[in-house]
C-alpha cells in the first residue's frame, strides 16, 4: 500500500487532475507544470523523427506544457518553433525564453490557425484530452496548416481518421509512449 507523498510524480498527477478537473489542475499547478515522463517523449521524439524525418524548419508544438517537445526539438535541429498552450504558458517561457500562444483545442477548431504554415505539428501527452466531439474539427484544422502531424500519448488515444485530414504513416512505442505519425490527406504541403 502506498503512502501519500510515496506516490510516483506521474500517478500523483494524474490522482490532482482527475481530483480537480483540467481547467482547475492547470489554474493551480499551470506555472510549475513538468511532465514526469519527460525523458520519454525525448526518446520517442528522437527516434520519431530519425524514423519518418519530417521537415524541422518551422514547428508548432500544440498544447506545449512546459516545453518538453520544443527543447527536445531544438536539440534535434529544429528551425523554429512556435508553442500553444492557454494552461501552462509561465512554465513553458520559463523553461524556453518564449512566449506560448494561448490558444485551446476549441479556439483551433474554431479555426484560430487559419493562414498560418507549419511544417510539423507536435502534440505530446495532450490530443487525447480533447473532447471527442471537437476532435475531428481540431484535426482538420491541423491538417490545413501542417503537412505533418506526430502525436505522442501516454494511451492509446486519440485515433484519426481519413475523413479528418490525416492519413496515418507509422506508429512506435517507447518506454509506453505511443508515437504516431501522420501526413496530411488534404493536400497540404507545407
């Protein structure tokens, strides 16, 4: 049996957002947010990118946390990288030097990327919270900005679909963080 304070920091992360809810979590724990699987999505990324080499010139790290991706991107030679996140933008400036967008899944959906051109789309521990409803509009929305997209995920959640934009290229699992990725099937090419 496991004491309060024995806990791992991904389980007592995962116990205070389940107890509190993302918007709450976020307004309490935003500013010093770390994902404890950190070292993980650096390998995944890593080999992702050794894997399908996607073009790193300019790179949206959507829904960014605390920078996680964008450092792990820079390191791998990453031209330029742009992070969203409305939840924990002081931890990623803090652990970047840049300022994150605060933009959420809806204001995507909504078309808040509209004009804008990405060569790869990150997302890392975040696409599988969007609400499934609003899933598919995210996507398509992605698709029309990036020709292509890799998702990492703790689950194995979410899936996209053709008729959502992306056509699925290849998947990995490292140290449980499931990698996807995928190329544009609207015609975007960057």
């Amino acid at each position: 049996m496991t004491q309060p304070g024995d806990e791992e920091p991904a389980d007592s992360i995962r116990g205070e957002y389940e107890k509190h809810g993302p918007a709450e979590f976020y307004r309490r724990f935003g500013p010093d947010y770390r994902n404890p699987h950190e070292d993980s999505v650096r390998r995944s990324i890593a080999l992702a990118l050794d894997r399908w080499r996607p073009d790193l010139s300019r790179v949206l790290d959507l829904a960014a946390g605390s920078g996680e991706a964008t450092l792990a991107l820079r390191d791998l030679g990453a031209g330029h990288v742009d992070g969203i996140d409305p939840y924990t933008a002081k931890a990623y400036e803090r652990r970047t030097n840049r300022a994150a967008e605060p933009l959420r899944f809806e204001d995507v959906a909504a078309g808040a990327l509209s004009g804008r051109t990405y060569t790869l789309v990150v997302c890392s521990f975040a696409l599988h919270l969007c609400e499934p409803s609003r899933l598919p509009a995210v996507a398509y929305q992605l698709s029309l900005v990036a020709p292509a997209l890799l998702i990492l995920t703790p689950h194995k959640r979410p899936h996209l679909r053709p008729e959502w934009g992306w056509e699925l290229i290849g998947e990995q699992v490292v140290e449980r963080v499931r990698s996807r990725f995928y190329r544009s099937a609207t015609g975007r090419s960057g």
